[in-house]
C-alpha cells in the first residue's frame, strides 16, 4: 500500500469509474487541486483513463482502482469521494486513515458528515456542490480539456460512435449505419470510433453504411488520440457514453441521443454547441435491451440535428 510521501501531504480523490464519469468530474478534480497547492494529488480511478491526466492537469499520480475500492493508499491528509452515495466508498476511504474525509452522508455508515444525496442533481454539478459545501469554490463549467494536439486524420471527419456501457443507452446499429450512409451521400468524410470491446459493432455499423474498412477506428486509438481525433473532428454522433462528455471536453459539437437517463442529469452544459435528443421517458440505465424512449429517436430526427448544428450536411 503506497503511503504518504514524506515531507509533503497527500490529497487522494477516489473517482473508479469510467470516460465520461472521470470528465464529469473535472470541475471538481481542478478546485481541489487549486484548494491545497502543495499537496500531492493522487486519482484512485482505472490506469486506462490515465492518458487524459495531462489535459486535465493537477493531478500528479493515479493508483489503479475501479470500483468504489478497496483504496490501496495509506493516511492520505485529505482523502475526498468522488465516487458515489456509499456507503462501500466512505467505507474505503475511511480506511485509508485520512487526516480529514469529504464526502456525502450516508445513513449506513455513522458518524458520516457532509451534504445528503441528491439523485436529481447534475453529475457535474454534484460534486461541485459537495466540495462548496466543505467551503471550496467549484465552477462546473471549468471542464474544457487542454490540447490534446494533432489528430491521427486530416480533421474535419464526422465522428459516429455507437457504443454504449449498457445496451439500455445503445441506439441500434442499423440506425447509426443510415446517419452516416446520408452524410457519406452529403460528402462528409465519416468514421466509427469504439473500445477495443467494440470493434465487432463499429465494423457492423460501417458495413451497414458501406463505409471502407480504414473508416472503422474501433480498438484502434487511445484515450489521447481519441481526444485528438474528436478535437479535430467537424462533428460527434454518439449515445449517451464517455465520448458525449469527451466531445463536450474538447468543445467539438455532438449529438447525443439520450434514452433512459435524462440530459438533465448526465447532459452538456447549456450554450455550447451541442444537440441532446431525449424522448422524455426515464427507464433502467443498466438494462439489457434498448429503452424505449432512445428507440423514439429516429433517423431523421438525429440527421435533422445534424444539419441545425453548425450547418453539418446543408448544401
């Protein structure tokens, strides 16, 4: 267990989470990096999501967690959580031996302090509120990513990403397939983005569109060529995944096709040029099958959005 450096206290953030949980969460990761300057700031969060340090900035080391723990790290000054409602990541923390614990109260773990949980509240705005609460100042539009660079294309491409986390949040392939044929038709220079766990339905959905084999860029980039490719990109059609919060971070406009989760709670922030499409209707995020509100969302609703949004596909 790595234990606090000598000489220099420690700020340990437990966020074990995914893409768009740990851009989410940027807001609050930069105010506690400009709250205690000379600590040395440790991310509990997954080692893949390690890439993107750099173009948040502040954040001098990251210990391999996913989940809300167990914490591998040892009486850090300050430890905060990030992660969830509790009570496991209180818990996990709590047996980090912090010097001080910020966290939301938990009615299953006494003695617990903080604000109580409030499942209607923005994810962004969340822990920006948590942190206020302990008397430091959040902004939760401070989310814009550094430059990532150039990209591995050209730039200019129209990024369709149909992946999701749960196949609650997916849109059907086939649907994805006929927005970008249409763009293809309109002279836009398409491409398939996706995790390596994703390179069988990016390759379905560019063979539906007739997209060649190089356009399909699934497993095929990582985290910082990814942020550079969405940079550079013209456009972002996506689901409500990690790549929405990535395209809102580096301020390419998207957009995003919500299911059973409203934009409300998960979506951009509002004045920035981004289209979020929601049916009105909540449902489970983990289930197993498209919900019924994403699958209201049709072709020519998202090719509509499209064309508003920067005059994407207008002749």
């Amino acid at each position: 267990m790595a234990l606090e450096e000598p000489g220099r206290p420690v700020l340990l953030a437990l966020r074990g989470l995914g893409l768009g949980d740990l851009l989410a969460s940027v807001p609050a990761l930069r105010a506690l990096r400009r709250a205690h300057p000379g600590h040395h700031f440790v991310l509990a969060t997954p080692a893949y999501l390690g890439g993107l340090l750099p173009l948040i900035g502040g954040v001098d080391e990251l210990i391999d967690v996913s989940g809300p723990g167990p914490v591998p790290y040892a009486s850090p000054d300050v430890a905060v959580n990030l992660h969830g409602s509790g009570p496991e990541s209180i818990q996990a923390l709590r047996r980090t031996r912090p010097g001080r614990l910020l966290t939301h109260t938990h009615p299953a773990v006494p003695g617990s302090d903080g604000p109580a949980w409030n499942a209607e509240t923005h994810e962004r705005e969340r822990w920006c509120s948590l942190l206020d609460w302990y008397g430091i100042a959040a902004d939760p539009d401070d989310l814009a990513l550094g430059d990532p660079g150039p990209g591995p294309l050209p730039g200019g491409e129209v990024v369709i990403h149909p992946g999701a986390a749960f196949p609650a949040r997916q849109w059907p392939p086939d649907r994805f397939a006929q927005v970008a044929a249409e763009l293809v038709r309109e002279g836009h220079r398409v491409v398939v983005t996706g995790g390596v766990t994703e390179i069988a339905l990016a390759r379905h959905v560019a063979a539906l569109a007739g997209l060649p084999e190089e356009s399909v860029l699934a497993g095929r980039t990582n985290l910082p060529e990814l942020a550079a490719l969405t940079a550079h990109a013209s456009l972002v059609v996506c689901g409500d995944t990690g790549m929405a919060h990535l395209a809102t971070a580096v301020g390419t406009p998207s957009v995003i096709l919500y299911g059973p989760i409203p934009p409300a709670l998960w979506g951009p922030p509002p004045g920035r040029p981004h289209i979020a499409l929601w049916a009105g209707r909540r449902g489970d995020p983990h289930g197993d099958t498209p919900s019924e509100g994403l699958l209201e969302i049709g072709v020519p609703e998202v090719l509509d959005a499209v064309r508003r949004l920067r005059g994407v596909g207008a002749r």
